[in-house]
C-alpha cells in the first residue's frame, strides 16, 4: 500500500507518522510536500499533527488552501 505523509511548514510529526507507516505497519510511505500535486500512485493520505505553518491563530486556514489540500479531498471522496 501507498501512502502519503502530508508537510506543512511547521507540522512536527511528519517523520513519526512516516516511521510508523514505514517501519511498523512495513507500508510504502512518502514526504508529499504542500506546495505539489499528490502523486497518482498512493491509496491513502496522512496529515501529521503539529502546527501547521506554525502556532498562529488560525493557522490551520493556511493549510487548507495549501494547492495540496484540492488532491487530499479527492482521495477522501474515494
């Protein structure tokens, strides 16, 4: 299975939840940076906690109109 681990400036847990897809659960994950398309081949997306773009008000606002976001909502509607 094909997994992508969602970055955000400012997200911290984004190298746990690779250790645990890749090293635990033996998947196949992925870095997917904010600012890319997905890649075609993953079956599944992870947004990490943390703070996305940082400890601001409303920080999570910036996140979801990362260019991103518009291909997470497609994997969701699967």
């Amino acid at each position: 299975m094909n997994v992508g681990v969602v970055v955000f400036p400012g997200s911290n847990c984004d190298r746990d939840m690779y250790h645990v897809l890749s090293d635990v659960f033996n998947l196949n994950a992925q870095y997917c940076w904010h600012d890319k398309p997905l890649p075609d081949n993953l079956d599944a997306v992870v947004l990490p906690g943390g703070f996305s773009y940082g400890d601001r008000l409303r920080a999570g606002v910036i996140a979801a109109n990362s260019p991103i976001i518009q291909d997470v909502k497609k994997i969701a509607e699967k």
